[in-house]
C-alpha cells in the first residue's frame, strides 16, 4: 500500500493532476447554485398586527416554511400586496386601530381571490367574525393567546387549499383558453374562402391559446406538407420546416 501511494503522489506532481478528494470552490459554488435553484420557491405568507411583539413572533414561527412580510396595519398591508402581489396565506390580528382586520381582508378578496385568510381574535369580537366567515372571507379564526402548534396546523392546511386553488386556477384557465381557440378555428372554417387563409387563422387562434408560443399549422396531402402557414410572431421558419419536418412521420 506504501508504494501505491507512493507511486500516486509522483503521478499527481508529475502530470499536475490532483485528487478527487479536494474541494474546488467554484464547483462547490455552482452546486450550491444549482440546488438553490431546483428548489422550489417559498410561499409567501403576510402577518398583520399593530403589536410589534406579536408581529416579530409570527415572523419567527414561520419563516423557515414560508416568505414572511410584515405589516403593522390594514392600510400598511395592502400597500404591501399591492407591492408584492399574490400571497398563499395572510394572518391579521382582529383589534387593530382605523381597519380591523375583517375590514381589511374582505378588501383582499376581489383582487385575491384564491389566497387564504386566517384571523386572530379575542372572544369578543365573535359577531364580526360570524359575517366574514359565512361570507367567505376568513377560512379560520384562532383565538389569542393562541397555541402555536394549532396556528401551525391552521396554517400547514391553509398552504394545502391555496395550492389546490391556484392548480383548479390555472386548469380552468387553460381550458378555456383551449375552448376559445377551438371556437375561432371552427369560426375560421366557415369564413375563409381558400386554406391558405384557413392556416393563417388558425396558426394564430393556436399560438392565442398557448401562452403566445410559436406555432406551425400544416396541410399535409397525398402523404407531404402542400402548404404551411405560422403565427405571426413566431421563431419558427416556414421554409425551414418544409425543408427539414423532423416533427412530421406520414
């Protein structure tokens, strides 16, 4: 064994190479990177209450979990989703001066409808949390002092239902976008008057529905491509594809 390691540390001297052994700090730097990336992204969580000690103790609690903001005010809150846009789950204390918090959550709802509303209250202030619950804007109420393993609770199902929300969100919206360009090609069919015109229409009703991607309509007849239209923006070379329809097997 004392000669093999021997023999290696002359090869390594010799022909400058190191062992594997050894840290390279850009390549750790970029594994780093790479990790930080394909990790998916925090939800975002805003706390709202007029008590700085409050305030500073939701932070904590969940700032491992979530992309906590904070506002000390209903009025300071909504400039902040204004700011930063949608959150998964918004906490407001109840008793806070000029909006309380039903007040300022029932503001959030029109422009966000999809995230989740959790309240905290003493026992006095049951009457206005009736209302805003039965209206829909408040998923739950949790009293003050309260347990942190409950809030913990409250909150891990709020984040559940808001990505189950955003995922129903999203399918409904492509398929209504699917219907929408299904509609205009049919439309297409019955008003165009040559399949040049036809192609044209539909490449473009396509690319509407995906996203602005670019897209190729061909009509293929007696086994090749006779003729080829694309969306107008798109990247895509209309001469190139007839040349090389790598995606086409007749």
């Amino acid at each position: 064994m004392g000669h093999a390691d021997n023999s290696h540390r002359l090869r390594s001297r010799r022909y400058g190479y190191v062992p594997m052994c050894r840290s390279f700090p850009e390549i750790d730097e970029i594994k780093h990177h790479i990790r930080e990336t394909m990790r998916p992204p925090k939800p975002k969580m805003l706390v709202v209450d007029d008590e700085p000690d409050n305030l500073d103790l939701l932070y904590r609690t969940f700032r491992r979990e979530f992309q906590v903001y904070k506002a000390i005010s209903g009025a300071d809150a909504l400039k902040v989703l204004e700011d930063e846009g949608e959150v998964a789950v918004i906490i407001s204390d109840q008793r806070m001066p000029e909006m309380k918090g039903t007040e300022f959550l029932r503001r959030t709802v029109p422009q966000f409808p999809n995230t989740i509303r959790i309240i905290l209250t003493g026992f006095t202030d049951i009457e206005d949390l009736v209302e805003a619950i039965n209206s829909g804007q408040v998923y739950k109420y949790i009293t003050k002092p309260w347990d942190p393993t409950e809030l913990r609770g409250v909150v891990d199902r709020a984040a559940d239902t808001y990505l189950v929300l955003q995922q129903r969100t999203e399918e409904l919206a492509r398929s209504r976008a699917q219907v929408a360009a299904w509609s205009g090609i049919v439309e297409a069919a019955s008003s165009c008057t040559s399949i040049s015109e036809f192609l044209d229409k539909t490449a473009h009703e396509l690319a509407l529905s995906s996203d602005g991607l670019s897209c190729a309509v061909c009509y293929i007849k007696d086994g090749a491509i006779a003729e080829i239209a694309t969306s107008p923006d798109a990247s895509l070379d209309s001469s190139t594809i007839a040349r090389d329809p790598w995606w086409y097997k007749p």
